[in-house]
C-alpha cells in the first residue's frame, strides 16, 4: 500500500508541476474569501488522486480538499491536499507539495507528501519510520530556543481572523528564539521537522488534509504533536508539532490560548 501511495503522490505531484508552467492568471480562483485561492491545477490533481484511489481500494473513504468526501463509508479515510501551498504555486514558487494520508478511526496512519520542484518524497507507516528520498529522518535533538529554528503560518489572517490570531503569538515567541521562518505549506512545515532542519512548528487554523499525511510523517520521526492545550484535538484546538525537546517550552506560550471555534 504504501509504495502505490508514494508512487501516486511522485505521479500526481509532476501532473501539478507541468500544469504549473502553463498556469495562466484565468485558472486562478477565490473561495472563501479573496486571499483563499484555488486554481484548475489543484482540481485537475485531486480528480487525477481520486480516481487513481477509487480504483485501487475501492472499499475505502475519501476526503479531499477540492471535492469533499467520496468513496465508501469506511473507518479508513484517504485525506488528500492535491497542492499544499497553493498561493505560492499560483504564483510559481517552489514550495508546494502534494498530500496523500491514510487515517483510520481519525488517527494518521500512513503518509506521502511529494515536493516536485526539488524532488522530495517524504514517507511514512505506523511503526515503520519516517523517510525522505530512502533516507531515514529523526528530528532534531535542539533544545533550547536561541539554537532553535521554528516555523508558523498565517492561515487565520488570510481568514480574517481579527482576534486571537496568531500576531499575538509570533510577537512572543520570534523575540527568543534563533529564527522564524514561513514556507506556507503545512504539510512541507511537518516533513521538516521530521527531517530536523526545522525544530517546531505552530499555526492556529488547519484543516485536517493539511496535516494528515504530515502528522505521521512526522511523528514515526521523532516528533510530538499537540493542540495548544497539550491534548490530541488537533488541528481543531491549534496545532504544535516540535522536535519534543523544545515541546513543553513552546506549549507554555499558547497557556492563556482560547479556542474561539471559528
Ligand atoms: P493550502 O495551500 O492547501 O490552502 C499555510 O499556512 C497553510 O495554511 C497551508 O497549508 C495552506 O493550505 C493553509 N491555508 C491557506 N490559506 C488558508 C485559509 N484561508 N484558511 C485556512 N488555511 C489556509
Ligand atoms: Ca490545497
């Protein structure tokens, strides 16, 4: 299962780099509001997903970001993100990736995520370890803030979240630790700190295919994952996913972090 999984994430990610050198302004859509944007590449690879998926496990549910759900109704879940980082591949910069997670009973189970651009695919199956490229990953072993490296996005702004938003927590925390950096692809922020090169990871609205292929990708490598009040309702509650040295220090800046359930 997992090879068809990487191979269809490899397939559909060179689907979407191909369309992205043609991507014309007219293919460029809103949804929600005039900073969520779609474009017809993202439909084209989520269609091209699901039916790949549809075909081979048929007996399967499936959720994806463009279509919703499909499939059966099963306790196994594809969760699919068909371009994760989509305002940067809009506008033709290199981080994106596509996202293929299996989650069963609503835990992460077994994870592809696919970066074309430059050739990373990041795996990952419960109790089998976490890999890039055929490398094994582990986290980073930093752990204390100065050394650190962490990473967050913007999601609630481009949402128009006005209050408890993330300004409050990026002005806390980017003053004391060794740098902040924004990639804007969730998906891509988990595999990095499977990888160690990044050593925690925040954002305060996520969407379950945003991290679904991530979360174990990053976990099987070492990370722990939480919601702002140390408990597992992520992404719903926040999501915290560090190199688990660095996990408790960063959880005690979201201890007066109120779910609003926007
Ligand atoms: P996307 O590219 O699939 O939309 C960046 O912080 C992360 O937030 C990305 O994974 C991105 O996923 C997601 N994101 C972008 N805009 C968003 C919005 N308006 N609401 C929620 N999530 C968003
Ligand atoms: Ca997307």
């Amino acid at each position: 299962m997992l090879e068809y999984i990487k191979n269809l994430a490899v397939a559909a990610g060179k689907l979407a780099l191909a369309e992205q050198a043609v991507l014309s302004a007219d293919a460029v859509h809103t949804k929600a509001t005039a900073k969520d944007i779609v474009t017809d590449a993202d439909r084209k690879v989520e269609d091209f997903i699901v039916t790949m998926l549809k075909r081979e496990f048929p007996d399967f549910a499936i959720f994806g970001e463009e279509s919703g759900k499909s499939g059966h109704e099963s306790d196994y879940c594809w969760v699919i993100d068909p371009i994760d980082g989509t305002a940067g591949f809009a506008r033709k910069l290199p981080n994106w990736c596509v996202s293929i997670g299996l989650v069963h009973k609503g835990e992460s189970i077994l994870g592809a995520i696919y970066a074309p651009v430059k050739n990373e695919l990041y795996y990952a199956e419960k109790g089998k370890g976490s890999f890039l490229n055929g490398i094994r990953m582990h986290v980073s072993s930093v752990s204390d803030l100065e050394s650190s490296i962490v990473v967050t996005g913007l999601g609630c702004l481009r949402a128009n979240w006005k209050e408890e938003n993330n300004l409050k927590y990026i002005s806390r925390i980017a003053p004391l630790v060794g740098d902040l950096r924004k990639y804007g692809s969730a998906a891509l922020d988990c595999c990095r700190i499977a990888h160690g090169v990044l050593d925690a990871y925040w954002e305060l609205l996520l969407q379950p295919y945003d991290i679904a292929a991530g979360d174990i990708i990053a976990r099987e490598a070492g990370a722990v994952i939480t919601d702002f009040y140390g408990g597992s309702d992520y992404p719903a509650r926040g999501f915290l996913c560090t190199n688990g040295a660095l996990h408790r220090t960063m959880l005690e800046f979201f201890s007066d972090y109120q779910d609003l359930r926007r």
